[in-house]
C-alpha cells in the first residue's frame, strides 16, 4: 500500500512537472510570435499556471498539504469546488508560506505579475507588451533557474529556446514609437506605479524583479570565430566594469543637474501627511492623465530608466489640486 502511495505521489509530481514546463514554454513561444497581439495576457496567464504547477509539484514531493482546508476537532475539512474537487493553493497562497523555496526577489517578481493580471481581467489593454517585458524576461529566467535547483538540470527549458530573430535592426525611430507610460490604461499605471514605488531600491533594481539589459552593435570581430547575435560578459569583468561605469557617470550627471525627483508614492505620502488621507496612487494617476503632465513641453518631470520622476511644480500643482477638493480627500 505504502509502495503505491508513493508511486501515485511520483506519478502527479511528474505530471505536473510536464504541465508547468509546457505552460512556460508555450508562455515564452506565443509572446515571440509576431503574428500574435495578445502578448502579455497570455504570456501572465501561462506563466502563473507554470509557476504554480511548478510549487504544487515542489510541496507535493516535501509532503507539504497544498489544499485549502480547515481544522474540525482533529480532522482535517478541505474546501471543495461544487463539482467536488479539492481546491488547492492559488500562486498567491504558494508564496507567503515559509516553506515557499522562491526568493523575496522573483516572489516581488511574480507578485507584479499576478496584480496586473487582476487588472487585465476587468479591462481590455493596449500597448503595454514593450513596459513590461523586462518583468517577463526576469520571470523566465527566474523560472528556469528554480525548477533545475528543485528536480535536476533536465528539467530546464534553456535548451528549447534560442534568441528571436529580427527582420531588421533596431532604429531610434523603433525606439522613439515604443508606448510611452502614459499611453497605458490608468489602472495598469497606476498599479505599476504603486507596486514598483513600494519597493526598496534594491528591490527595484534586482534583475531577478525585472531584467534589463543594454544592448549596442559590436562593430569589430575576428575573422574566423564564430558570430553570436548577443555575447554576454562577465559583471565583474573590466569591459562590464567600464560600461557600469559610464553608465553611473551618466546618470550622476543627471542627478546633479536635475531638480529635486519624486516617485509617485512620494507625492501621494506628501500629501497624505499634509492632512489629505484619501489621496491614492490612483487619484494621482486620474490627475496627471487628466492634465497630460508627462508630456515633456510641460517640464513636470523626466523618465529615466523607464521610471517616471516628477519635479517639484508638479508635487505644487498636485497640492492646489488637493486644497481645492479637501472635502474629497478627507481634510476638514
């Protein structure tokens, strides 16, 4: 009895081993078709289901009870759908317990993920593939990288997938007509805004949270080698180093000869210590769209590294905004 038992629990783990890897894989393969718009949708939907899949087998296998139940005297009493299936941890309910193996990092990563998917379920989007596809490409690796430290590196989907191919090279004019943040729908942004402003700086630029990358032709090359499309280097390499580098100085200029900066979350926590309590991320985000305040002629603020900061005429604007409608955000 004891032997079969054991042989079911393999049975399932390994199904729903499969089922993961094949959500991941057909996640990543849809969101490279370019014949397909409906991209990021499908891309959250698959990945959850992957990542699910991924911890039910993970718990399973340490004998972790993953179905949603309660404690009637000394028995347990699990929750069960009207068709009488047992009902199991949402992806949600599979991190915040302390046998969860997945890092504070790719969990912020995942969390991310699962908000805008509740966003998305109640509102058609637009043009929101090029913001968050550094979340995606963070999810993917992060994936890949956990299932192989949990069951082994035959597990790994890194070998099924090579690097898209472009029918041309990336121009500024590509660049320049990528979706700006503002063209998003307001509950995407303002999701966005409030979940990426409640992350600690080291948080935010963990590449496990969101991978970035910079790329730029690679002009010269030895006859004789062989030409790879992207090459990575080391971080800690020099030519890593001087790139960092330049990179830092770059944006030290920046900082040393902008304005004062705030995050969305600091105008909305300045105003709320100003006496306007119900003054949210999402009022702030109906306001700035209402007013088109990121369009660059009105010098509100500046987007770097895909962060939106605003300058201090806007947190004055927003103030007279809030004095004049005190009744609505709740000061007497």
């Amino acid at each position: 009895m004891g032997k079969e038992r054991n042989r079911r629990i393999y049975s399932i783990k390994s199904e729903l081993i499969e089922k993961s890897r094949e959500a991941a894989l057909s996640a990543v393969q849809i969101f490279n078709n370019p014949l397909i718009r409906f991209k990021s949708e499908t891309f959250i939907v698959l990945m959850i289901i992957a990542w699910t899949y991924l911890l039910h087998a993970y718990y399973r296998s340490k004998k972790i009870e993953h179905r949603h139940h309660e404690i009637v005297g000394k028995r347990k009493k699990f929750d069960k759908t009207t068709k009488g299936a047992y009902k199991r941890w949402g992806l949600e309910h599979c991190l915040s317990i302390k046998e969860s193996p997945v890092d504070k990092d790719a969990a912020n990563n995942l969390r991310f993920l699962i908000g805008i998917r509740h966003e998305i379920e109640h509102q058609m989007t637009m043009r929101i593939d090029a913001a968050l596809s550094a979340k995606f490409q963070a999810c993917c690796l992060n994936y890949n990288e956990l299932i192989k430290t949990l069951f082994g590196d035959q597990y790994g989907i890194d070998h099924y997938l090579s690097f898209s191919l472009q029918f041309s090279s990336i121009s500024e004019e590509q660049i320049l007509s990528l979706p700006s943040p503002e063209e998003m729908p307001a509950n995407i942004q303002s999701f966005i805004e409030g979940f990426d402003g409640d992350l600690s700086e080291a948080e935010f630029n963990s590449p496990k949270y969101a991978y970035r990358v910079i790329f730029t032709p690679k002009l010269v090359n030895h006859k004789g080698q062989a030409d790879q499309v992207i090459e990575f280097i080391k971080e800690d390499s020099p030519l890593a180093k001087e790139i960092n580098a330049s990179l830092d100085k770059t944006y030290t200029v920046i900082k040393e000869t902008e304005k004062k900066k705030y995050l969305p979350k600091n105008v909305v926590e300045a105003m709320k210590a100003e006496g306007f309590f119900k003054f949210s991320i999402h009022n702030h985000t109906q306001l700035w769209q209402s007013l088109d305040a990121k369009n660059p002629k009105k010098n509100y603020g500046v987007l770097i590294q895909n962060v939106w900061y605003w300058y201090e005429p806007w947190v004055e604007d927003v103030r007279k905004h809030c004095q004049e409608n005190s009744t609505r955000y709740g000061k007497k």
